[in-house]
C-alpha cells in the first residue's frame, strides 16, 4: 500500500538557483515578472535571490533591487545569504527568511566558497544564532548530500551530523540536496527516513537536480520516507557554478504534474505556471526540457 500525503509543499527556486548559473545576464524587470507569474500561480514558498559577490555570480547582481520590489506578505519569501556579509544586506531590507548554506563534502566547499566543511560551520552557526534574535526564518541548504563531484559518495552519517549541528542551532528547515544529480531512489529513501526520524521537528525539504533524469524517481522515493516538501525549479532551469556537470533542478511542472496525478494536493495551476515559464524562456541560454512544459505550452 502506496503511504501518500494529502498534500505537498512545493518550494519555488527558479528565481534564484534557477538562474544563477545562466551566463548572460536576465534583465532584472523580467525576473520580477517572472517571480509575480510564478507567485500567480500559487507558489507561496520561493527563493527570491541571494546576496553574493556579483563577481563570483553576476546573475545575483541586482538582488537588493529584487527583494525590495518582490516581496509580498502571502509568500515566504526567502534570499539565500552565504555569509556575514550577505546577511548585513538582508538586514537593509525587509526580508524576514534566510537561506544559509554548507556543503558536507569539503571538496565542494573549499571550491564553492573556499573554506572547508568545519570552517563554514563556525562561521554561520552565530550567524544563525543571531538570525533567530531577530525572529528570521531560516533555513540550512545542505549541498553534496548525496554525491559529490569530486570525492565521490557522501556517507549518509556525515550528513546525519551536519543536519544536526544546525537543528541544534535552531534553523526552521533543512533543505538536503543531491547537488549533482546522482542519487538512486533506494538512496533517496534511505537517507530521508533517517532525517526523518533523527529530526521530526524540523521542517525537512528534499532538493533533487535531474541530471540523470532521476529526479522524479527519487521525489517518490522521498515521498514514502515522509517528505512533504520539495524544491523545484520551474522550466527545470538551474545547476551549480561549481559543481561541475550539474543539470537543472526537478521541474515544478513535472512534479506539480505527478504528484497531481496521484492526488496529492499542491495549490499549484498548471497552467499559470507554464505562462510563467514562457516570460522567462526568451531569455535563457538552453532550452526547456520538462516533458509537460513541452507538451502543454503550445496550448496555454
């Protein structure tokens, strides 16, 4: 017997882990526009941006103008913040939900933000401690859960234990992720009934990339460990500046199509979703794949 929720939270991050790895710059009117599509379209949880170096990530250049034009009381709007740094701009506005994150893997940390493992935590544990103060939401993205591009398998109890290190700071919700797109369903399952188990007061979101066009399987797989919450991308747009090979993220309209399909509730319409794609489509570098975007958008 299937054990399937009623209903599943859909956490929208086109806008920020969607885009950041495009090459040529989105205008920024277009992002905004494509943020209020998508936010028409019943996304309520969704990353808005992040506040990096645009010498590192151009594509975040304009993030203080997107959260000040953005941002809305009936979604959880959240901007990824990395650093002290970023976490000073997020003070300069409005934004009350933060996304931090760390790699398990210290390979993929020292090329990403150039620390290892250990030295990140020390550096955003206060800073989460501080965020908490403030009454911000936070949340903790955990990179390279699965695999890592250059170390390989990620052994689930290291994962286990940075989880922990952040419930034990306060965050509101572990985002885990299979950065590179690697997992296998059976991998998916076992790891998530571990958080679960482990950490049954935290929210727990299952990120999936589709590299391997296993991001379904493994959304399923996630689905019987009892995960009901899942960061897409819409258009399945994404991947990772430094992690190479990384495809996009599992498509929001494949999974809002599935899980649909299986009666499960997201407060998602598939059709404003397909019109928010094709504000963007324009003005991306490689075409969209997601089978329902490909078989639908002609008839919106």
């Amino acid at each position: 017997m299937l054990q399937l929720p009623e209903k599943v939270e859909i956490i929208e991050v086109g806008p920020r882990d969607g885009l950041q790895n495009e090459k040529s710059f989105v205008p920024t009117e277009i992002k905004k526009d494509f943020i209020s599509a998508l936010k028409s379209a019943g996304l309520k949880e969704m990353e808005l941006t992040s506040f990096v170096s645009p010498k590192w990530v151009p594509q975040m250049g304009d993030a203080a103008e997107i959260v000040t034009d953005c941002l809305d009381g009936n979604t959880r709007n959240i901007v990824l913040a990395p650093n002290k740094k970023g976490i000073e701009r997020v003070y300069m506005t409005d934004c009350k939900a933060v996304a931090v994150f760390v790699g398990v893997s210290n390979t993929f940390n020292q090329k990403n933000i150039n620390k290892s493992t250990a030295e990140s935590l020390a550096e955003v544990l206060p800073l989460i401690a501080e965020l908490k103060a403030k009454d911000f939401f936070v949340r903790a993205c955990i990179s390279t859960a699965f695999y890592c591009p250059y170390e390989g398998k990620v052994n689930e109890d290291e994962v286990l234990a940075l989880c922990g290190e952040f419930v034990q700071a306060g965050v509101d919700e572990l985002s885990v992720a299979d950065t590179i797109g690697m997992a296998a369903p059976n991998e998916s399952y076992s790891l998530f009934s571990k958080l679960k188990e482990a950490y049954p007061d935290v929210l727990l979101t299952a990120h999936f990339h589709d590299t391997r066009k296993l991001g379904l399987s493994n959304i399923f797989a996630a689905l019987q460990a009892g995960i009901t919450r899942y960061d897409t991308s819409a258009g399945g747009l994404g991947g990772c500046p430094f992690a190479p090979g990384a495809a996009g993220n599992a498509a929001t309209e494949d999974v809002v199509y599935m899980l649909h399909r299986m009666g499960i509730d997201t407060g998602v319409d598939l059709d404003k979703l397909i019109q928010a794609i094709q504000i963007i489509q324009p003005h991306i570098s490689r075409p969209i794949e997601s089978t329902y975007f490909r078989l639908n958008s002609v008839m919106v």
